[in-house]
C-alpha cells in the first residue's frame, strides 16, 4: 500500500469522527492538523523525535499534547494512531486527502495536474475555467511537477487519470498502429 493510500486512510477515519460532531468540527480539525504540521515541519528536531524508535509512544504523545494542549479529541487521536503506527512522516499527505474530503463535501471537485514544468499563473487560470466549465462544478487544482514528462498535462480527476501528456498520446498512436 503506498503512502498516499495509508493517509487517505487516516484522513478518512479521521473526517468521518469529525463529520459525526458537525461542520464546525470538521473545519477546525483541518486547522488543528495544518497548525501542528507546521510546527513539526518546521523543526527536524521534533520529526527526529516523532520518528525514533528508541522512544516510547507515551512520551511522543505527551509531547504534543503539552505542545498543543487545546486539540480537539479526533485530532488527537488521529496524531496518538499515526505515533502508535510509526506515520508521523506521512502527516503532510494526510492533510492534503483531508483536505480533499473537504472540498468534495462542500462539491469541490479535487483535480492532480501533473506537467513537466509548473504552470504560468495565465495557464493555471485557464485550465480551472476550463475544468470548471467541463465538469460543471468548482475545482480545486493541485498540481506537481515530474520533469520527466516530455510535455503535456496528466490529470486526475476522481480517481480518473486523463493522460495528455506527449508520452501518453505517443503510446496511445503506437497501439493504434499495431492494432
């Protein structure tokens, strides 16, 4: 299972609890989540410390709540599983899925755009207009870079890969060929 399945997973489980309490907890657990991200993110110290073996789980968890004494119970025990699980480095994923539940819940369609250079902000704007006519609802745009690509875009949109990328189209005309 990879890493985006295993915070997919997590932040499933963990918008459901929320989801169960109401709509004002679900935005604040997504803060909560961003928040503590960015402490630990921001000091390799405290990664090192959340990741190591050696210490045991009780004082890992205790740190946080002596970190962040005001979290609401569903980000706690979100934080308590990953710490008990050893995925504490899968954290910045969680809250990308998490934050994907949201947008689907509020009818934000979540599209992966992946190119092989990063979008001019023209071409970025342009592709969520388009995006946003096609499937007759709001997007949200996330986009990475493989510098592999040779050209083209690669698309994911519920689960839907839509391959234009130069490679894509290229197999596609040699398959056609052969067929």
């Amino acid at each position: 299972m990879g890493s985006r399945d295993i915070a997919r997973r997590y932040a499933e489980a963990g918008f459901e609890l929320a989801a169960e309490k109401g709509v004002d907890v679900i935005g604040r657990v997504l803060e909560q989540l961003e928040t503590a991200f960015a402490a630990i993110d921001e000091l390799d110290d405290i990664q090192v410390f959340l990741a190591h073996p050696l210490i045991p789980d009780e004082r890992k968890v205790g740190f946080l709540r002596r970190a962040f004494p005001d979290l609401d119970p569903v980000v706690d025990g979100l934080l308590r599983m990953m710490i008990r699980n050893r995925r504490t480095d899968h954290l910045d994923l969680l809250i990308e899925e998490y934050r994907t539940l949201v947008a689907n819940r509020a009818g934000i369609i979540q599209v992966d755009v992946t190119t092989a250079a990063p979008l001019p902000e023209q071409g970025r704007q342009k592709l969520i207009e388009r995006l946003t006519e096609l499937l007759r609802a709001p997007v949200n745009v996330r986009e990475s870079v493989d510098e592999t690509l040779i050209g083209g875009q690669r698309l994911t949109i519920g689960g839907r890969l839509i391959d234009g990328t130069l490679a894509g189209k290229l197999e596609r005309l040699r398959s056609s060929l052969e067929g």
